[in-house]
C-alpha cells in the first residue's frame, strides 16, 4: 500500500515537472533579430540571447513594423519570410511590436538584379554625423553651405528615409 502511494506521488511530480518545463519553453517574445537574404529572399531570423545563433524556438505569429507599416510574421523554426516587396535600393527599418522594449534595426537594402542585399546601419550613426558636420561646419563657415546641400540632396534623392521616418527612429533609439 505504501508504495503504491509512492509510485503515485512519483507520477503526480514528474507529471508536473514536465508541465513547469514546458511552460518554460514557450516564446512570448523576440529579444532580438537580423535580417538576412537567402535564396533571394528577405528572412528575418530570430536570435538567441548571445546574438550568435539561430532561436529555433521561435514559432507562431508576431507582428513587426517595417519602415513603419505593421505586417504579422509566421516564425517556423526562428525563421520569417519577409514578403512586403521593395522597389529599388532602399532605407529600411525594422522593429518587433511585440515587445515592451523594441529593438530598432536600421537597414540599407541594396537591390541587386531580382533580389535585396541587406547592409545593416548602426542607428548611432544617425546621431553622429549630423553632429560631426556640425561641429566641422562651426570651425569652418563656409562648409555649413555644403553640409545644408548636402543634407538637402540627401533627403531629396534617397528612397525610403525622409526627414519624418529618420526623427522617429532617432526617437524610439533614444528611448
């Protein structure tokens, strides 16, 4: 009769051990990611916690904001395919909206005959230069002229990053 009761209680814990480390597997959210081409293809691969390796235990649903447009992505295995098309070398940013702290990814995709080649930018640089410039536009007046044209020929001629998108990702870095 004892062991019977042991045998059941037994039972009962690994039963319930195996529950606990079930719930603890599940992914709620992406804690970070990168973007990558792959057989002409845009993927966004999620990554572990040392950022080296592919989580393959990303799976479902969740929901990014590309260049500012919210488009639900189907993980299997850590891997999305990306399917909103981009017209041409392009700016764009990526950001997971599922997260209470969002990781903002700033990309240059550079097309390439039928298919984009991603070049990732660090988002500091959107603070750096302006201030570099500046600060070399005060020592020398008449770079200030060029810095302003060149600034201006920058937001006019470029696809995909205009002065309202480059504020709000300089804003979201910051906070």
């Amino acid at each position: 009769m004892r062991s019977s009761y042991l045998v059941f209680f037994l039972f009962i814990l690994i039963a319930s051990l195996q529950a606990v480390s079930a719930q603890t597997t599940k992914i709620k959210e992406i804690e970070d990611f990168k973007l990558i081409e792959e057989s002409g293809k845009l993927k966004i691969v999620a990554l572990t916690t040392n950022n080296e390796e592919i989580d393959e235990k990303v799976n479902g649903s969740f929901m990014f904001s590309i260049s500012g447009i919210d488009v639900p992505l189907n993980f299997k295995d850590g891997e999305a395919t990306v399917k909103q098309q981009f017209s041409g070398s392009t700016f764009a940013y990526f950001r997971s909206s599922n997260q209470s702290v969002s990781t903002i990814k700033l990309y240059y995709l550079q097309q390439i005959s039928d298919y984009h080649w991603p070049v990732k930018i660090p988002i500091s640089l959107l603070l750096i230069i302006p201030i570099v410039f500046f600060i070399i536009g005060y020592f020398v007046r008449k770079l200030i002229f060029l810095f302003i044209g060149i600034l201006l020929a920058f937001f006019l001629f470029n696809k995909g990053l205009n002065l309202g998108s480059y504020f709000e990702v300089l804003w979201n870095w910051l906070i």
